[in-house]
C-alpha cells in the first residue's frame, strides 16, 4: 500500500492493512498513531508531518517543538515482527520501547527526526541491523554500548546531523562497516579545529583507519594534518573528501558520491609528508 499522492489525516481500516507486505503513508494531524497488528509487513515508510513547510534542516531542528506531531504508542512495533526496512521522517519525541521486538529489521531512517533526550538505547536491540541513518536529524552522540552492539553494520549515515560525540571505540567496533558518510558533521564532532582539537580528532580518523571493509566515504576535515601518514584506503571506490579551515556545512549531500579530494585555503607545506591512496 502506497499513499504518496496526500497527506492523510485518519489511519486506514486496520483489517484492510493486515495483508500488505509495503505500506507507505504520509501523515498529517494524527494525534496518535494506533497500535497495528501487521503479520506480513516487512516494509514501513511514515513521513509523520507530511505538512510541513519545505525548509532547511538547522531552521526545523530550531522550530520542531511548534510542530504538531504524532504520540507513538510503545506497543506500535510490537505487531510487526516480519519488518525489515523502517523509514521514518519528521518524529519528534522518544522512540517506542517495542522497537527492540524488530529483531529481523535490517534497515532504520531516521530522517529530519527529533529525539527527546537523545534516547536512542533500544537501537542497541536490532543486533541484526545493516543500514543506520541519523541524515538530518537531531542526536547528539552514538554511545559504544548502543552502536558498538551492531555488529552487522555496513551502512552509517550521519550526513547533515548535529551529532556532537561519537565515544571512543565506537567506529572501531563496526568491523564490518562498507559504507560511513559524516560529511560536515564531523566538523561538529572534531570541535574547532584548533589545536585542543587535534587529538580527538587524531583519534577519530585512526579508528576510520582500521576499517578495513571500507569502500564509501564522504567526510569533511578541518585540516589536513587529520590525515595519517601515508593512509591507505585499500578497498575505497566511492568516496567526497572535503578539507577546508571553515565550519561551513553542505546544504545538499551528494548521492553517490563524486570520488573528489577537495583543499581549500591550506598551505603546500602542510601537503609534503601526507599521502592519501585509495585504489
């Protein structure tokens, strides 16, 4: 069941929805979203606040509590053992405790999403999951007993989010990670790029360093004395690497990405004893 021609504002007949397999709604102006029994599901797409003016990410962030928004029961999930892909756009509020039940989910969007609290402790359940993506949305650190539990991981999207904290260790742990795009947040986990700076994100860089299934990276440094000392990127076909000294952020990520190197505004001599090799 797809319904991307309006916006709805009353849930579908529950009996009615029990045989689809794909459901895709936009909704606008449910007070609460009902509990579903839905045995076949294994695709979920909800843009919760389809009504919303088009705007940039950091201005909704600003002004999501004006935002009239759905109550998501914590039993929402619970009928839904079969999902696979969850997509969610324009939550505001906490993330239900029957999300842990989607034990067989391989894939969770949270897009231009709100979190109350920043509660993201029961993704830590989906041990199966494989695609992660925080895009335009507002979190402010990945904790290693939550992330470093995914153990499946290869895809982990953060582009455009206003993450603050990835903990030591985090990254590392994702040893099967394929695919890892930050983009300008990084700028925001590496602080200013001052020197106090250098070591946390000396630190972070050495992590993405030892992930050795890496094959896509889209990552925006401050300075190029990030870079290790003759990093090989041996398995990198899809990549954007951006250093420049401001903490300007991209509107618009590039999907894929367009294999660019970018330096701005760096003196030569800081170039003389780094090499980046991707093959």
């Amino acid at each position: 069941m797809v319904r991307c021609d309006k916006a709805l504002e009353d849930w579908p007949e529950k009996d009615r929805l029990r045989k689809y397999v794909v459901i895709s709604l936009k909704l606008n102006g449910m007070h609460e979203l009902p509990g579903l029994e839905l045995p076949k599901l294994q695709l979920l797409n909800l843009d919760c606040n389809a009504g919303l003016p088009s705007m940039h990410s950091f201005y909704l962030h600003e002004r999501m509590e004006e935002v009239k928004v759905q109550e998501t029961p914590d039993s929402f999930y619970q009928g839904m053992k079969e999902l696979r892909v969850l997509a969610l756009s324009d939550i505001y509020g906490s993330l239900p405790t029957s999300l842990r039940n989607l034990t067989n989910l391989r894939t969770l969007s949270l897009f231009r999403c709100r979190l109350i609290d920043d509660d993201v402790s029961v993704i830590a359940a989906l041990e199966n999951l494989e695609i992660l993506s925080f895009a335009d949305s507002c979190i402010k650190e990945l904790p290693k007993e939550i992330i470093g539990r995914l153990a499946h991981l290869k895809v982990l999207d953060l582009l455009n989010c206003k993450v603050e904290r990835i903990y030591p260790g985090v990254l590392s742990s994702l040893s099967m990670l394929q695919e890892l795009y930050i983009g300008s947040s990084f700028k925001r986990l590496a602080g200013d790029g001052k020197e106090e700076s250098m070591e946390r994100t000396n630190a972070i860089i050495a992590e993405l360093a030892s992930l050795s299934n890496l094959v896509a990276l889209d990552i925006d440094l401050f300075n190029i004395k990030s870079f290790p000392r003759d990093w090989v990127i041996e398995k990198v076909k899809k990549f954007n690497i951006t250093v420049h000294p401001s903490s300007t952020t991209t509107a618009w990520p590039y999907y894929p990405l367009p294999n660019e190197l970018n330096l701005s505004s760096l003196d030569v001599t800081d170039l003389m004893d780094r090499t980046l090799r991707c093959y």
